[in-house]
C-alpha cells in the first residue's frame, strides 16, 4: 500500500497536467485538416484538426473569429495559431485558437496577421500616435542598405525636389541580422545624430525578402522614436507591420521622398502668388489709407480758425444781406400802408372840406362849432379854403331842434 501523501485526487492530477502543458508549450501553429466543424449558436466553433495519424480537438473563440477573412468548413487545409489548453473537469486537452488561415497562405503570412492584431490591439497602430512631418525639413535620415537602389532614388528625389542634408546609416534589409540593424539605426539618429525626418525602407521583393520589416522589436523601436518616421518597403502592394506602425506611409522609396520635402518650385510658384497678393493688398491698403488722410484733412481744415472766420464772414454777409432784404421790403410796406393812412387822413382834413365852399370860424385860434358860443356884434375870424378874414356876428338864429 504506497503512502498516503503519493496518493492524489483526479482533479490534482488534472490540474497538474494543466498547468504543466500550459506553462510549457507556447503558442503554436498547427496545420491540419478540418473534421466535424460546428459553429454553435453563441458563435463559437467547434472542431477537429486532423492528419493522417491524430486528430487534435480545437475551439475557436467568437471574440477570435470575427476577424476570419474566409468562411472554413469541414474538409478544408488550414494553419491555426493558438495555444494547448487543458480542460481539467473532461481531463482532455484542446487547441484555443486564435487565428485561422488558409494552408496555402503560409506560416509568414500566419506570423504577419498574428502580429498585426497584437499590436493592433495594443494601440500601435492608432493616429492618435502618429508624429506630423515637418513641411520644412533641414535634415533627413535614411536607413538603408549602402549600395541599394532605394538611397539613390531617395537622393535623387529630395535633391530635384528640395536639396536639404540626407544622412545615411547603412543597413542590411534582407535577412536575420535587418531587424536589430535598422533598430540601431533608428537609435542611433535619435540619440546621437538628430534628423528632422526618418525614412527607413528598401525596394519591392518577396514576402520573404520582406519580412525583416514585421519583426515586432522594429515595431516597437519606431513607435517609440522621438523623430517622425515614413515607412518606405516594397510596392504599392506589399504591407509591412513597419508601415502600420510608422507616422506615414509611403508605397516605395521615391514617394517617401516626395512626402518628406516640398516642391521648391510649388513653393516657388506659391510665393509669387503670395507677394503679388501681399502687392496688391499693400496697394489696395495704402489707397485707402489716402483716402481716410484725405477726409481727416478735410475734416481739420473745417475746424481751422480761418476757415471758421471766413465761415462766419459768409453767413454775416448773408444774414446782412438778408436784413437789409426784410428791412427794404419792411419799409416800403410801411411807407405803402403810410400813404394810404396819409391818403386817408387828407381826405378827412378839414382843408379839404373847404376847398368844397366849408369854411371854419374860429374865436381866439380856437374852433367854434356851435351857435351858443356866439355873440352879437362879436368879431370872429372866419377861415376859407384860400385865406382867413374878420367877421362880426349881427344876429344870432339858433335852429329848432328836429323832432324825433
């Protein structure tokens, strides 16, 4: 009977297997032959990879399947990345799979895409962290091999395009030792020599030839670079984790070149159009500048002393003119109105009564005008329209007064 300490549980043993397989066996690619495929209505599927000898039980995740490019099913080569789980409750072992692709696709294509979402997941990727390009670069770094066609087409380019100083650090592009070399590249231009733009990159090649650029440790190094870099690999159609990563992308060396610097003569081009529209607003600035001097000096010579002089002369000469207007047309109304009272007044004087055959008596220069004032054998002195004589006053007749 062994001891009872060397005497373990099921779920010990499950569980020791468990955590043996799991802390051992990194993740993994597997390529086999799907069999019994099932998509469950959570989403999960479930299946079986099998070649000619086993069969290895897998579970693909719904948060890992979205991203499937194809649709799979049972019969179908494939290349799965994952990693061995154990179940410990069934006391079995499964593949979780984290990407599927197919077989023919390659075990490159399957390390890129594995990457390309650890990173994507991780932010590397987002354009919150990508560093603008200076519109105006003094100095440009460029990383890449010394005797290949991409530093010469680079050269080629800025200095037709706008000559500035091109540094280069020479590294190999191709193979196991590209990664660590363009890495101290890119290092060394930001701690030893500084540059306004990094360019890093090769001409076009084969996945394989390539592949330096998905390494994840460059990734990381041109994230963290305090210098604005373009990624310039391949063609048009080749994609590396280095241009996800990088603050611009550019399809091949040439256009790298293109994005870094101006065109001097657009810029050319462009301050010409700028100075003749500064000419034309100086002129159009000054014009009306003029023309505010000129009302301001309007302005004061209407508040100069001997323009409010003369002003003033004006309108006293006009209110003269205009008094002496109102006082002659008041004066001949006057003497108007005068001769027609004078007219009046001659027609009332008694002088004219008398040269009608009236005449006056008057006694002591003053007017008798009636009889009671009369005494007999009293001179008076009788006025006619053409002289004046003495009368005595012989009888005296009163008239009867008429009746009512």
């Amino acid at each position: 009977m062994p001891a009872k300490e060397n005497i373990f549980t099921v779920s010990e043993v499950n569980r020791h297997i468990k955590n043996v397989i799991e802390s051992n066996i990194p993740n993994l690619f597997v390529e086999g032959e799907i069999a019994n495929f099932t998509r469950h209505g959570s989403g999960h599927i479930y299946f079986s990879l099998k070649d000619e000898k086993c069969t290895l039980r897998c579970v693909f995740f719904k948060n890992y399947n979205l991203y499937l490019t194809f649709l799979p099913k049972t019969g179908d080569k494939v290349i799965c990345a994952g990693k061995i789980s154990v179940f410990e409750k069934g006391g079995s072992y499964q593949l979780n799979v984290s990407r599927m692709l197919p077989s023919g696709v390659g075990e490159l294509q399957l390390k890129f895409e594995e990457l390309k979402a650890k990173l994507s997941e991780e932010g590397l990727f987002d354009e919150e962290h990508k560093k603008p390009i200076p519109k105006f670069p003094e100095s440009i770094g460029v990383v890449t091999s010394a005797t290949g066609a991409a530093v010469q087409d680079i050269q080629n380019v800025i200095s037709r395009r706008y000559p500035v100083n091109i540094y280069l650090y020479p590294a190999t592009v191709q193979g196991e030792k590209a990664p660590q070399e363009i890495i101290e590249g890119i290092n060394y231009f930001n701690k030893y020599h500084p540059v306004d733009v990094l360019i890093i990159g090769r001409g076009g090649g084969s996945q394989e030839d390539l592949f330096c650029f998905n390494d994840e440790e460059l990734a990381r190094t041109i994230f963290a670079s305090e210098i604005p870099v373009i990624s310039a690999v391949g063609h048009q159609i080749d994609f590396t984790i280095s241009d996800f990563v990088a603050d611009l992308r550019a399809p091949t060396p040439s256009a790298a070149a293109e994005l870094a610097v101006p065109d001097r003569i657009e810029l050319l081009n462009n301050i010409d159009s700028l100075a003749n529209s500064m000419k034309l607003q100086t002129q159009q600035f000054f014009f009306s500048k003029k023309l505010e001097i000129r009302e301001l000096e309007n302005s004061i010579n209407s508040y100069h002393p001997q323009n409010i002089l003369q002003n003033l002369k004006q309108h006293l000469n006009e209110a003269s003119l205009k008094l002496t207007y109102i006082l002659s047309n008041l004066i001949k109304d006057r003497r108007n109105k005068l001769a027609i009272v004078a007219n009046e007044l001659k027609e009332l004087s008694p002088y004219e009564a008398l040269k009608r055959g009236y005449s006056l008596i008057r006694k002591d220069r003053k007017i008798i005008n009636s009889i009671s004032k009369l005494i007999e054998n009293e001179k008076l002195e009788l006025v006619l329209s053409d002289g004046k004589c003495t009368t005595k006053i012989l009888k005296i007749e009163k008239r009867e007064k008429e009746k009512k």
